[in-house]
C-alpha cells in the first residue's frame, strides 16, 4: 500500500527499508548539469524520480535527504532536488526487499502514452531490471499516475 508523504510528515517516519517515488512538480523550464549525463533540460510538468532506500536509516534517512537543500550531489536526482525540492513522495514500505518497486513504477508510468524517458540513464545506472531511465516526465499535469502506480501494485505477484 502506498503512502503519500509530504516534507513535514518525514520526521515521523519509521527506518523501514522500502521504494520511494518523488514527484517534482515544475512550472518553469530549467537547464543544468546532471552529473557526466552533462546539460539537461527539464520541461514544465510533472517529472517523477524512482528509487529505493534499503540502507540505514531506510525510507526517513533516504526522503530526508531528498528533500533537503543543503546536500553535496551524489545521486543524479540531487542535481534536480537541490534547484527545486520535490513536491511531495509516495512510498511503500518494504521489510522483505522482495521486489524492486521502483523499477515497476517506473515502467509502469512510462507505458501512458503520455510519459516519457527524455534523459537516459537518469538515475538508473545500478538498475538490474533494464530501465532506460528512473526519472519519468509529463506535461500532462491532470494525468491520474496515483491510480496507475496502484493498478501496477496490484497486478504485482509478491
């Protein structure tokens, strides 16, 4: 089951390991460097970024993390969340690790017609499932992706 969390809600965490999805909601079109993938641009609309939080500290250390403005780059997605914070996150908890959701939503989003990959190799560069990416985008601000993540939850075998 998913939950949508908020920064405020972060603190009240428990450090169960789990997947995450940021949801970056852009209104301006911005450009800088992600890492070696070099200059990006990122269109106005809703950008989503995949990940998982199995170290210590679990979903609270990994969300916290993102969430601050005050961090060193060490990901792909800190290039993005250090010019604009993510709007809020889902996550579902994971104590068994026994499947990489992050790698299902992301597939799962990027089967709408109206998502797309624009930057390959975005934040999956240890990614065994072969996704091209694990940042999805959408110009499409009405779409319903909260209902497609859950039908791609279900349709899971665990």
């Amino acid at each position: 089951m998913q939950h949508k969390i908020h920064a405020a809600d972060i603190a009240f965490l428990p450090s169960t390991p789990g997947s995450y999805l940021l949801v970056f909601e852009l209104r301006t079109p911005v450009t800088f460097a992600v890492g070696r993938l070099g200059l990006l641009n990122f269109a106005p609309g809703v950008w989503f970024y995949a990940g998982s939080a199995w170290g210590p500290g679990g979903l609270r250390a990994r969300l916290a993390r993102h969430f601050r403005t005050d961090k060193k780059p060490h990901w792909h997605v800190d290039a993005l969340s250090l010019r604009h914070p993510p709007s809020f996150a889902y996550i579902e908890y994971q104590p068994d690790r026994a499947v990489r959701l992050e790698c299902c939503w992301v597939q799962t989003l990027l089967t709408h017609p109206n998502v797309s990959a624009p930057h390959v190799g975005f934040g999956s560069s240890d990614c065994t499932e072969g996704c091209s990416a694990h940042l999805a985008f959408s110009s499409d601000v009405e779409l319903d992706w909260a209902d497609l993540l859950r039908n791609a939850d279900d349709g899971m075998v665990r």
